[in-house]
C-alpha cells in the first residue's frame, strides 16, 4: 500500500473539507477535492489537466499522479462508487482513511442545504461498504477520524491521522488563510463555512434546530444510518 496517495472518505457534511483544507496548508500534498463525487454529479472531472469519464480514468490517474508526488484525495459517499469497490489495485495501492460525524449532526447540516436529500445520500452506509472493503482487500483496518475529536482536539486529532498514514505532524497546518481551494467552484456552497474559516472549529448554523429523530421524513433515514455510523465510530483513532 502506498504512502503517496491517501484517500479521506466522507459522508456529506462530516467535516471532511476542513480536514482537507488544513491538509493542504501542510504544503507537501497535492490536495484533489471529490473527483468521483463529480464524476457522478457532473458525468466528467478533470483530474490534474487530464478529462475522465469513468471511475477507472479516475482511478488511473490518481495513480498516475502519486508516482511522482504525494496526493491526498478527499470524496464524499452521497454516490455509490462500484468501480472503487471492485478495482483491488486501487483498494491496495492507496492509504484508504475515513472520517465519520454524528448522523444527527451531519444529516440537519446536509438537510439545511438540500431539503430533497434522499436517504441513501446521507452516505453512511456506503461509506461503511467501502471501509470494509478496504479491510477485506487488505487486511488492514483503515483509519477512521471522530469529526466531534477533530473540532474538541485537533492538534492531538491530526496527530493520530498523520501516524496512523505514516507522515509528519506539521503544527503550522493547524492554520491557515481563509478561502477555497481548487475544485470547490462547482460546488461552492457546500463549502463556505470551510472557505471562510482558518482554523478547524464548529461552524455556528444560522438555521434553528432541527430535530432529527424525531423527523417524519429524516427520521427513519436517521434510523438506518446509525449502525454503519456507530460501527465505523467505534472503529476510530483514539485521541490520547
């Protein structure tokens, strides 16, 4: 499994794109935002200059891009990805990593945003259908990030990550400039609060509270989301 190319899977609004943006304030990985979540969306991505149509051109070049450079890849599981499921050169040949929030949390968020959302992109259990993958074609248990110790702690959070795949700490990615990164356009306003804040914390919503469980239509896709989000929990980086 190589070091150089390292891959955050992410339900929809569980952090993920602040994580990748303090990723990217490191300065020594080529940070790529959601190529097959694009894919999927869009029906095309352009991947570092080169158009792919499928998920295997994406896989591709991903590989391509980490023979030279290291390459961290942040996607989320609002789509199903069965080309990622079955290529094992994929599977074995990046550092598969998962960070998982509260579905409570992550589905009030995702909801305020798209009141259409669907149960099955909440993404929880795709997300789960990849990480055990990953550990069936690996036998390795990937490493999976709590979003609640990545806001509490994110020094000692990041810590963990980064020796758990096996790179420095770097205490200077901790911060940052506000703004984007390339490839958020498309979908910029999944991303404001990541672009307009320079640190990792708790975004402070604007909206009222939503009571998720109690939700008529959000309720029962809570209900069948919690497993796979309490089994991947109980699976995460312990944060010392």
């Amino acid at each position: 499994m190589s070091g150089r190319l390292v891959v955050l899977w992410s339900a929809p609004r569980c952090r993920s794109t602040v994580f990748s943006r303090s990723v990217a304030a490191r300065g020594d990985f080529l940070v790529l935002h959601e190529p097959f979540s694009h894919l999927a969306d869009f029906g095309r991505e352009e991947v570092e200059g080169v158009e792919c149509r499928t998920e295997a051109e994406v896989i591709g070049r991903l590989l391509e891009l980490a023979r030279d450079r290291q390459v961290f890849v942040k996607d989320t599981t609002d789509f199903r990805y069965p080309g990622v499921l079955t290529d094992e050169r994929f599977l074995r040949g990046a550092r598969h990593t998962f960070i998982v929030r509260d579905p409570g949390e992550a589905i009030a968020s995702h909801y305020g945003l798209n009141p259409e959302l669907g149960r099955d992109e909440i993404g929880f259990a795709w997300l789960r259908e990849i990480h055990d993958r990953v550990l069936e074609v690996t036998g390795a248990a990937p490493p999976v990030v709590d979003a609640a110790d990545l806001v509490a702690a994110p020094e000692r959070t990041l810590r963990a990550y980064c020796a758990a795949i096996g790179v420095p700490f770097l205490e200077h990615a901790l911060s940052w400039s506000p703004g984007g990164l390339p490839g958020w356009e498309k979908t910029a306003r999944w991303h404001s609060d990541a672009s307009g804040s320079g640190t990792i914390s708790a975004a402070v919503s604007s909206r009222p509270p939503l009571d998720v469980p109690g939700h008529p239509v959000l309720g029962p896709y809570y209900r069948h989301h919690l497993p796979h989000y309490a089994y991947l929990r109980e699976r995460r980086l312990r944060v010392a």
